[in-house]
C-alpha cells in the first residue's frame, strides 16, 4: 500500500537522504531515545488530530509526553504543539463543540484534567479533586465528566478516602492483612482501594464542579473501573446523547484472582440510578461497548469460555431497547481489540492480528462482510470521527508514525509525522521478510528473519533466535521498545523468530492449541522453523546461535535447556517460569495457569507438571544469562532466582541480571540500556569470540 506524505514529512525524509554520515547498525541508545508517537484522538468535524509524542532524556533518566496538532484542512502544515509543561501531559481527548481538548496532567502536583484551547494557549484546570484522576472522558453533550479515581468503596466522599491514605503515611506500623487473592497484581501490591467511576459535571466553562458534586456511577459493585493492571477508558463510554454510561466491570469478592467474567452495565450518566448488568448471560468476557451514532445498537466484544484471557473476541451487537443480541461475522475468524463505529452506523472498523501482521478492518454492519483497510504492519491506536480514520502504523523497520484516511471506496492514507527521521538518516535497518514452513501436525506455521544491518551477500552471520511471550502472542511485523530485532540486526547478528502453535493472528484453533502442551508443538515448530531458515537463507550460521525470550520466552529457554540442549551456543532467559508447580502457587492471575494446565494444581497435578523444567535440569548444559525483576508479581522472583541456582548448582556459565525496580517488563531508560548490552555482551562472548 503506498502512502501520500504532507509536504512537511516529505521534506523530512528529503532531509534523510541527503545524509552524508556512514551507515551504521541501529544501537539501543537510538531505541531508547526514539520519541515515541501516541494514541490520536480526532476532532467532532474530523478536520483536526491531537496526539502524544513522548521524548526521553538519556541523561536524566526520564520521559516526557506532550500534546500536538495536526490540522487536516492545511495540507503539509507542521503539527502545532499544544502543551510544553515540565509535567506531562496524555489521554487527550476533544470537547464535544470541538474547541478545546481535554488532558491529564500532574502539573498541579496531582493527576487532574486540565483543557486547552483548540486554537492554542494556556491550559486551564478543569478538575481540583482531593484524588488523582486515572482516566476521564467528556459527554458528548459537553455537560459533564466521567472518570475514575481510586478510593476506598465504604468511604462516604473522596476526602475520606485523602483522610485515610495521609493517615496511613503517618502509620509506623507497615504490617498489611488480606482476606482474599490479588494481594498484590503485576507489580503492586493492593492497598483496599478499587477504581470507580465517577460522574462530575461541568459549567458552561468547561470547568468542572467541586468534589461534593462527584457521583459515584459503579461504587456499588466490588470491582475496578478500568480493570486493573492495564485497563483504560476504553472500558466506560457515554452514549450519543451523554445521558448514560456503559462500562466493564469483573465483580471481585473471592474468586477474582480466577474469573474472567467481565460483564457490561449501563446507569445513568448523572446517577441516581444501581448500575443494570447487560451481559449477565454471559459468563466469560465481555468488554469496550460503544454505541453505534443514533444510540440504538450497543457494540461490544464478548469472549464463549469463562477463564480462558486468549478467548477469541467476537463482536456483539446488542439492540439497547429489546436487548435483543446477534453476532457480527461471525465467521471471521480473527480476534478483535478495539471498536469504533463509522459516521453513518453502518460499519464498524476494528483492529485485529492478520498472518503476522495487525491491520484495521472495516466490517459491514448489515451484512457482516470484513474489508481490509490497511496492509503490511502493525496497528497500534486509533480514533475515528467525522469521517477521518487517524491512528499509528509502525513496523519491522520503523517506529509508530501517524496517519489519517477518509473512509470511502478510495480511502487513501496519509502519513501525518515522521519522528525520528532526522536522527536514524544515517541507520542502515535490517532487511525482514516473512517464511512459512510445515510446522506439527504439518501446519502451516510462519516466521520471520532479518539481516544484520552490514550484510554482505556470501557471507555468514551469527544468528540471535527470539521466542515470544504470551505464551498467545506473536513476534510479528511491527515495533518493539522491549524485544526489537533491530537492536540484534544492528549489532551484527541475524534474528530469526517464530510464531508457533499458540501465537495468535492465524485463527483460534491455532492458538489454542498451546494450552496445555507448552513443551510440545511450540517446542517442535521452533526447533523445524530454525531448521527452515537456515536451509532458505544461506547467510544464517547455525553453528553459532544463541536462543532469547521473556515470559513464556523465558519459559521455553528453561524447557530448550532440558530438551534441546545441544541446539544453542547460549541462552537469554527474562522472568521465565522455572517450575511450574512454584508459578501455579505464585502467579497473580490464577486463571491463566488454571487455563493452560487444566485447572489448578491441587486439581491436575500431572498436567501441570507434564512439562515443567525443574524435571529435566539433569540434562542442562548450556550458558545461560537470566534476567528478573523484583516486582515482577506475574513471575515472580523466586523463579529467577531458582533458575539460577540450578545453573551455578549444575557449573553451567551463568550470569544474573536483576532490576529491584522493574516488573515484567524492563521500562526505565537506563535499564534498558544496561539490559540491553549486557544481552549483547552475552551473544559476543558465545557467539563473535
């Protein structure tokens, strides 16, 4: 698909490729300090397009968001920056007239909503409440706020719950009491306050009332609004005419740590009223409902099996005044993330992983026929209004830029930013291309491999072979801050990576199919999908490989450890499960290893320990550098730790990295860089020495 650039990003890459620099390999410093385009967010007309661009600053350790525009009915005309205050400012959102934009900011010293003027000048606080706002979004009819704070639900008001967390800050005493599970979840532990949602009105200003005007709408259900660790507006809209408020919420009490049954309500934007369940036939997932324009039909996304979290999406239609429900397409065959209806209500567009690509989809409402709107890539956020499509692309060899399109037979996308252009001119990227090769069962199973950035044709390069995570998910075409094969291409390694059994993006029965045989299928697509690339692609040296991955990733280097110990010069593995009797016991989210073995452990033992690595480490042999987070509550700590032992036990070459501050994830710029060389480091030694 061919893109039409603006003037201003045209220039842009003029400027690019009259660069007179030597090429050079692309290094994690460049990674880290990439600015980094967000979720767009387009104008009531569909003219305008506010985003976020978020800079880091290597030498302070730090990032920072802001706000820009990008003005549709100028042509080439440079996006126009809307906020430059020393806190950052994200989740922008338009008014409903569309002359200004609302934003979260600390710039206050706590997380409010503050506005802008469209036209640009100094920001105003919108709300001044005793709690930090952690996601808002403005009526429709421009007369109130929905938002989410986080308080205690026995509190009377917000300042009760202010009262009690500065009290507890005085408290010398540190003991905590639990009575029920998800004492801590990714990487906090819980403190008794759970996000609600709140109704605020707001003056014909913009600005918003008092605390005492703040009307709880979901605080009589024990639950999070946004769900906790991830969720976000995308959970709780208005309808067209702001007089109600549709959200998802999993009801908590004792079981919360193994449910999955997220259920719809509906309650009256302005309260009064006790939230109506309007999926409560359901009990696996139902999430992100958006009316369709005339408010008549409610669109949403439904999971069929309660505790499964990689359950395919299928969309929902629900007619708000019968309730009755039917299925949109029922019969395609991909998981949706995202809703959003077109102008006219007869179509929906939705994002949804496609053959290791993450494309947008326009799906006929009366018919259920499924379109493509975009082609090679990844999809991260999207917004669409007015007619205009605006959201992020990024790639195998670049990071998310903004584009926009006009719905239509002829929708043509433009490419509204060209970050980091100037700055990579001199990067030479390493060349990607997709393979397929017959996988278990004879699949058809896909992968990737890309050339190291100085490629030199009739030569061999050292290969880094990366294991995703999930264990349903996929390494696929599109941009990483975490796991990027660029950073492996740019220090001279070829990458090559999989999406086995279990990845999504190719059908659910293909990514069903890792529950419960994690060491098997996944285990012999790899082992078939390397054999594959090294015979296509002569430049590969399998002599000299090293094998990487994080979560499930970490997991599979375990397994590969005891299972296929000659394959690899060395092993990577970050937060990766080591015995699986310890993650059923540890782990946070009780549904997932529930899920995956068949249920819990004191229920299926031997299904749990059918391919546990803690069996095999007898036959372990290869060097292996682990890395973990402390406040990994996902995986926690004793795994990598244990991981450890057995390797210094057993004289293997060992090395480990821990971070006290990270979790799951290593997100600190100056982390990020002491991970990422200390990996490379790792390969060098095995692998070029």
């Amino acid at each position: 698909m061919k893109y039409h650039l603006p003037a201003l990003v045209a220039a842009s890459f003029a400027v690019a490729a009259t660069a007179t620099a030597a090429p050079r390999g692309f290094t994690v410093e460049d990674l880290v300090s990439m600015e980094r385009v967000g979720a767009p967010a387009v104008s009531p007309d569909g003219s305008r397009i506010v985003y976020t661009v978020r800079s880091t600053d290597l030498a302070k350790n730090k990032s920072h968001t802001d706000l820009y525009m990008a003005d549709l009915r100028t042509p080439g005309a440079a996006p126009q920056r809307l906020t430059a205050d020393a806190a950052s400012s994200t989740d922008p959102e338009w008014s409903a007239a569309g002359d200004a934009i609302y934003f979260l900011s600390s710039r206050s010293g706590s997380s409010q909503v503050w506005r802008v003027a469209a036209n640009t000048g100094a920001a105003t606080k919108v709300t001044d409440l005793p709690l930090d706002v952690d996601a808002f979004r403005v009526s429709p009819s421009g007369d109130r706020l929905a938002l989410s704070m986080a308080v205690f639900r026995n509190c009377a008001d917000l300042a009760c719950t202010k009262a009690r967390m500065d009290a507890r800050e005085k408290d010398k005493s540190t003991g905590k009491v639990y009575d029920r599970l998800f004492v801590r979840h990714w990487d906090t532990w819980a403190d008794g306050r759970n996000a609600v949602l709140y109704s605020v009105p707001l003056d014909r200003s913009g600005k918003a009332g008092a605390a005492a005007t703040a009307v709880s709408l979901s605080g009589s259900l024990d639950g999070d609004v946004p769900s906790k660790p991830f969720g976000d507006r995308e959970e709780f809209r208005f309808s067209p005419d702001g007089k109600n408020v549709v959200f998802s919420v999993r009801i908590a009490g004792k079981t919360e740590a193994w449910s999955t049954n997220f259920d719809l309500y509906t309650v009256p934007a302005a309260g009064g009223q006790a939230p109506r369940n309007l999926t409560a036939d359901n009990p696996a997932w139902d999430t992100k409902g958006v009316f369709a324009p005339d408010g008549r039909t409610l669109a949403y996304l439904a999971m069929s099996r309660p505790g499964f979290e990689a359950d395919r999406y299928q969309i929902v239609l629900l007619d708000v005044a019968s309730g009755k429900k039917r299925k949109l397409a029922a019969d395609w065959d991909r998981s949706p993330g995202t809703l959003q209806w077109a102008q006219d209500g007869k179509s929906l567009v939705v994002d949804a992983e496609d053959i290791g690509q993450h494309r947008l989809f326009n799906i006929d409402v009366a018919s259920g026929k499924v379109t493509p709107l975009t082609g090679q890539g990844s999809i991260g956020a999207f917004d669409l209004r007015g007619g205009t499509l605006a959201y992020t692309q990024a790639n195998l060899s670049a990071g998310a830029q903004l584009f926009s399109m006009k719905l239509g037979a002829a929708a043509k996308p433009s490419q509204l930013t060209a970050l980091n252009t100037e700055r990579l001119a001199d990067v030479r990227w390493g060349e990607a291309e997709q393979f397929s090769f017959k996988g278990a069962n004879g699949d058809t199973v896909h992968g990737y491999v890309m050339k190291p950035w100085n490629y030199e044709s009739g030569k061999k390069y050292p290969v880094a072979f990366l294991v995703h995570g999930g264990p349903q998910g996929s390494f696929g075409n599109g941009w990483s801050y975490r796991w990027n094969p660029q950073t492996y291409a740019g220090a001279g390694y070829a990458a090559v990576f999989i999406d086995f059994h279990g990845s999504t993006g190719y059908g659910q029965k293909f990514t069903d199919a890792i529950s419960g045989d994690w060491g098997g299928k996944p285990l012999e697509d790899l082992q078939k999908g390397l054999a594959a690339a090294v015979a296509k692609y002569p430049w590969l040296d399998r002599s000299r490989a090293c094998a990487l991955g994080a979560s499930y990733g970490g997991y599979m280097m375990n397994w590969i450890e005891g299972n296929w110990s000659d394959g690899f010069k060395c092993i990577v593995n970050h937060d990766g499960v080591f015995d699986t009797r310890g993650m059923a016991y540890a782990t946070e989210e009780q549904w997932f290893t529930d899920w995956e073995n068949g249920g819990p452990y004191f229920t299926a033992p031997e299904k749990h320990e059918r391919f546990n690595p803690v069996l095999h480490v007898n036959k372990w042999k290869t060097p292996m550098l682990v890395v973990q987070g402390d406040l990994d509550f996902r995986i926690p700590t004793a795994q990598g730790l244990s991981t450890f032992t057995a390797l210094q036990r057993r004289g293997i070459d060992s090395k480990l990295l821990v971070f006290p501050d990270e979790n799951h994830w290593v997100l600190k710029p100056a982390n990020s860089v002491l991970w990422h060389h200390t990996v490379i480091d790792w390969l060098d030694h095995y692998l070029k020495q």
